[in-house]
C-alpha cells in the first residue's frame, strides 16, 4: 500500500516515518503540495476541509493511492488555548515557541497541550481522522537540538525532558501524533486498502 504524506514538515515526515514506515506492505512517499488551511474552530474543521478540497482537486495518480494530511497545534491553558489552530502562524509570524515562552513569563500555571488530526482519503471508503492529545507542560527555557517547532519547550507528561531532548522514537511514544499513527496502523492492518 502507497501511503502518500503530503507535508513541508520535514519533522512530521520524519515521525511519520519512525511510526508506520516500517510497517511491512507500506509505502510511504513525501509529497509537498499545498492545499487550503482555513482558519476553523478545530483542527478537526480544517482537516476536513482540506481533504474536500483535495478529493476534487488531487491528481487520480495520488487519488489511487492513499493521501494523509495532518494539522497540529499546541494548546496553552494559561492563554485559553492560544496559540492553538494558529500555531503555524505564530511560529512564522512572531517567532514560535520565544514568543509563547514571552507571553509565559512569571506565570505559575505552565498547562499545555499538543493536539494532532489526521486525515486519510483517496482508497478508503470516506475519507477518515485520526486525532491524538499529549499532555504537559511549558518549560521555563527552551531545551534541547531535536524535533522542531514548539519541541524546545514541551514537557510531556511523566517526563522531565522537552519533546526536543528526545530521539524521534521516544518522542512518539508520548506526542499527539505518536498516539494518532497508532490509531491509523491498528487501521490499515485491519483494512484491505491495496
Ligand atoms: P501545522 O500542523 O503544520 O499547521 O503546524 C502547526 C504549528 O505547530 C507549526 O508551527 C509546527 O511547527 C507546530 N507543531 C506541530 N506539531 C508539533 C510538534 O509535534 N512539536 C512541536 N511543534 C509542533
């Protein structure tokens, strides 16, 4: 089966990678294109939407495969969810995890979340979702070389370490979207997708 993860996140791909690559009868092949990212309530919304516009849009040589999409964001109690579905943006526009370490400062309440969608179409028979949660906490520096985006300053829970002071396997056995791919591997061992 070709999986076909359509992603500039070469952190994602990576992830991606560690947890179902390996699964045996699975392709997965990179692609970047970009589609619609509307500015919905939920991650959930702009998957959605997104897988929409794909299934009208996406070549058939994709379509006849299978197509993953994936919107993440972090969530933090503190600032009633922000910067939430706009995580993207703030990472582009403010500078990321500097700017929510910024707006953190002498807050004792350091509560966080991560949350993933994933969206499959193209050989299922309705496009599906697949969403993870990763509870934690902010630290109060950034810490650590690896992962990317907000890594250097999550703190899973049960841990000490930031997402970005562990390996790429470690990491997914804590992170939203570690959680979400087992979901999809339990799934396509269960399905017939060719
Ligand atoms: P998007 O899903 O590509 O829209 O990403 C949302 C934003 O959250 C981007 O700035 C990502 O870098 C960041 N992000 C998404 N997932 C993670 C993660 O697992 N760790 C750290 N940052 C993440």
């Amino acid at each position: 089966m070709k999986i076909y993860f359509i992603t500039s996140n070469e952190g994602k791909f990576n992830e991606v990678t560690e947890a179902i690559g390996s699964v045996s009868g699975v392709e997965l092949e990179r692609l970047e294109l970009s589609y619609p990212e509307i500015q919905g309530e939920t991650l959930e919304h702009v998957v959605k939407f997104a897988m929409g516009w794909l299934k009208e849009h996406l070549e058939d040589k994709y379509l006849e495969h299978t197509v993953m999409i994936e919107d993440s964001g972090l969530f933090v109690n503190r600032l009633k969810g922000f910067p939430g579905i706009y995580s993207a943006y703030v990472h582009r526009t403010i500078g990321g995890y500097n700017a929510v370490l910024t707006l953190m400062e002498g807050e004792w309440d350091r509560r966080a979340h991560f949350e993933t969608c994933i969206g499959i179409l193209g050989q299922v028979e309705e496009p599906k979702l697949f969403v993870g949660k990763c509870d934690g906490t902010l630290a109060n520096d950034a810490r650590g070389t690896g992962g990317f985006g907000y890594d250097p300053i999550f703190i899973p829970e049960g841990e000490k370490r930031t997402f970005a002071e562990m390996s790429v396997e470690e990491k997914n056995k804590f992170s939203h979207r570690g959680k979400a791919l087992m979901d999809l591997k339990k799934f396509l061992a269960d399905t017939n997708i060719r």
